[in-house]
C-alpha cells in the first residue's frame, strides 16, 4: 500500500507544481540585484520563522514515518530522517543565535556557533534528500520485505540524522571555528569561501536527483522537488546577503519556511482524503454488515437492531404500528423438485415482489430466515396492512413461477399483526408483536396457505395474555 504520495501526478498536479516552481525561481530572480537592501527591522520574524521550520518539519517527520511504517519504503524513513534532522538544527540556531534567548546564546554558544549550525542544516538536509532519492533506485518495492522491520526501520532512519546532527551541533559549540561565511561586499555577489560553493554544490544535485531519479512523476517527486528548490533559493540568497533584516534574509527565511511547509500541506492534504475513504468505506462496511447476501434486502441483524426502536417510536406516538411474516409456501418441495440454485433465484424474485408491494420510505422489508420475510409498516392500521398484505399476495403471484403447490406457482403466506404500544406495560415489548404475526403466519399456512391471517385480540394490558388468529377471505381484501 504506496498511498497518495505514490500515485502518479495527475496533469492539473504537475501544472500546479510548475506554478509554483516559476514562482519561486521569480522570486529569486527579482530579489536578488537586491538581496543586500536593507528592510525595517522586525525582531520576532527570525524566532517566529525558526518556531515555524522546527513545528512543520517536525509534523513532515512523523508523518513521513507513519507512510514508512505501512509502505515500509526505505524513501519515506530516510525523506523522514531529513525533516527530523532540519528540525533539530534549526531548535539548535535559535537557542544558539546571539540576542534571542541570551546576549551571546545558549549553551555557551560561541559567537560563530549559530552561522556553523545553519551550514550545517542546509547541507544536511540536501545530503539527506539526496540519499532518500538513490535509495528508490537500489531498493525495489519486491526487496522491501528483506529490510528491517519498521520499529527497526525508523530507529535506523530517524536515529542515525538525529545522532549527526547532535554530534554536529555539540562540534560548532565546543570547537573554535572561524566564521562560516564571510560577509557580501557588494549586492549581487556570494559569501565568499568554500562553505558557500560546497553548500550550492549540495542543494543543486539534491535538486538533480529528485528531477533525474523521480522525473516527477509522481506526488512525492513533485512535492520533494518544490521542497529541494525552496531550500536551493533559501541557500543562494542567504550567500548572497547575509545581513540581518535585508531584503534577501526575509526572503531567505521565508523560503526555510516553505521547504517542510509545502509538504506538510500535501501529507496533512492526504490525511485528509484518507480518513474521507475511511469514512465511506466504514459506512459501506456497515451498509454490507445489513444487507442479505443473497436477495440485497435487509437482513434478520437489521430488522432485530431496528424493530424495537419502531416500537418505542410508535408507543411515544400513541400511533399503531403493523408487522407482516411473510412464507414462501411449499419452498422445501421446490428445492426439491428444482434444486437449490433455482430455490435462491426465486428467493431474490420474492424480494423484489416484497420491494415493490412497499413504497413510502419509512416500510422496511427484511428477510427473517430462510424462505421467511419480514415487512415493517410505521404508522399504519389493520385496514392499511391488510391493503399492504394483498399487494404482497398479488405481487407473489404476478411472477407466475412455476411451483408444485396446488396453484402450480409460486404464493406466499402472510401473518398481519396490528397494535398501538402502550405505555407503563412491562410485557408490551417488540418481541410480542412478533409472537403474534408469527402465530398469524402459522394458521394462514395451516388453513391452507396462500392466504392472510390476521392476529386478533392483541392485549393491551397485563392481564390479557392470549389472542387469536382470524382468517381474512381473498374477496374481502380485493375491495
């Protein structure tokens, strides 16, 4: 399972990505004759952009780890590796950086400890992306199962960053190192010195890579690549000014911003869409859980689930409510005389005669067990289910399927129970109603079948125990 960032860039992807690449390359163009022009001076913009980088770096970094941990790709551990280092350094710049949290810094920080750990940020970074990118050529999707383990995975991906990058910052605040960039002289020039050719050198073949390797085409290249080009325009125009609060640091800071913020959009955007399928496959599972395999109704589960609320329902309503057993008559002797796969295909028919017999929303027709179904009718009187009952017998009959009843089709057998639940009646429960459509159903088939028997007498209280079942000739329920 790659997920979203593995599918292939759609078209509107890839034109969306140009967009934004032309942006930023703009951006740097224009900006930089005059990446040394001095802006105000707006303190909380560096600790603001440093807090930025270190929370959305971080948010990448473990949700990069959750996409290894289920595609168990060496790219998304070390991609998360990348972010986890980047936000480790920059936590590392700002409490290091002079006149932030302490004159010259914390730790003991020396006066070039914080230019040290930003070099090293933009270097590591690069390198990283750079090794995630080859690490798609050498490990196939088929030899993943011969790597380690995910717990064992991200302990390798994500320690061995995190532990460089620890040994790097611990470097730049106990060794005395000179500056790490010297300052521009003139607007339009670089920070002379090998550091900054060596930091160019870096981001462009990280750039390289994720282009050559990735050729874009899908929604982590595209993504990558748009990280790796922010962190290459941040590289040249901090190279190009580094004095604080000048045109070219703002921009350049915004730019640190944007390489953990643009993928962070997409991953945060997936999880998003995820949980979206989530959502719809959950009420499809709960769709399917309700469904009979075979005739597409609602199943016996259902009914048992919905049935008592319909009763409660009506009691609070004072309104009656009607329940129908329906019976395919004679249905052993025409599995018998026609098989099985015939018995389910006239199953599947019934049901449909049922669906059709039914029209208003709130009906429910469900199939109570074997060859037996259950209609449910809110709202309805004796007069209305009985009116329903016939439109199920005639609508039986109407296949005109062969069967070896006396009729030579098909027909049914329908037990009616009608009542009004009352309140304060411990034994007035769901589950009487049913005793007594049931026992309705049982004397239809007794007098004959392919009748309707209708439940009479239902007690309305706790003394009456007993009803009985009343036959309803044909003729009376075609007026």
């Amino acid at each position: 399972m790659d997920g979203f960032l593995m599918e292939r860039a759609s078209r509107g992807q890839r034109a969306f990505a140009g967009c934004l690449a032309i942006a930023i390359l703009a951006a740097l163009i224009l900006a930089a004759p005059q990446a040394t022009a001095l802006l105000p001076a707006v303190a909380p913009f560096l600790p603001m952009c440093g807090l930025t980088v270190f929370t959305t770096a971080t948010i990448v970094a473990y949700l990069l780890c959750g996409q290894f941990q289920v595609a168990r790709l060496p790219v998304f551990g070390l991609l998360a590796g990348a972010y986890a280092f980047t936000a480790l350094t920059v936590a590392m710049q700002l409490l290091t950086y002079p006149g932030l949290f302490a004159p010259g810094g914390l730790f003991g920080a020396r006066p070039t400890t914080s230019g040290w750990i930003w070099v090293f940020w933009h270097a590591g970074f690069p390198t990283l992306v750079l090794i995630a990118m080859i690490s798609r050529r050498v490990f196939a999707p088929q030899s993943i199962t011969q790597l380690p383990s995910p717990g064992k995975g991200i302990g390798l991906y994500i320690g061995i960053p995190l532990t460089v990058g620890v040994l790097l910052c611990l470097t730049a605040l106990t060794v005395p190192l000179p500056p790490a960039l010297s300052p521009v002289t003139s607007p339009g020039e670089f920070s002379s010195g090998g550091v900054g050719i060596v930091l160019l050198v870096l981001n462009l073949v990280a750039l390289g890579a994720v282009l050559g390797i990735g050729r874009l085409r899908t929604v982590l290249d595209l993504w990558v690549a748009l990280a790796v080009l922010a962190c290459v325009t941040d590289t040249v125009l901090s190279l190009m000014s580094t004095v604080r609060f000048s045109l070219g640091w703002y921009l350049a800071r915004f730019f640190s911003m944007s390489a953990p913020g643009l993928l962070v959009c997409v991953l945060v955007w997936e999880v998003t869409r995820l949980y979206r399928e989530l959502t719809r496959a959950h009420l499809r599972l709960i769709e399917y859980s309700n469904r009979d395999a075979l005739t597409g109704i609602y199943n016996r589960r259902y009914f048992n689930d919905r049935f008592p609320s319909d009763y409660e329902q009506a009691r609070r309503a004072g309104r009656p409510l009607s329940l129908l057993m329906v019976d395919v008559d004679h249905f052993k002797r025409y599995n018998d005389a026609y098989g099985h796969p015939v018995g389910d295909e006239c199953l599947e028919q019934v049901a449909l005669a049922l669906m059709r017999a039914t029209h208003r929303p709130a009906d429910l027709v469900a199939r109570y067990g074997g060859e037996e179904f259950v209609v449910v009718l809110p709202d309805t009187d004796e007069r209305g289910a009985l009116f329903v009952a016939t439109r199920v017998t005639e609508s039986v009959r109407a296949l005109a399927k062969p069967g070896p009843g006396p009729k030579g089709c098909v027909t049914v057998s329908v037990g009616c129970a009608t009542h009004v639940p009352q309140q304060g009646i411990a034994v007035d429960t769901p589950d009487r109603l049913i005793a007594f459509a049931d026992e309705a159903l049982y004397a239809a088939k007794r007098l004959g079948r392919d009748r309707i028997q209708v439940a009479q007498g239902l007690p309305s209280d706790s003394g009456d125990d007993a009803g009985s079942a009343t036959d309803v000739p044909r003729a009376n329920l075609s007026a």
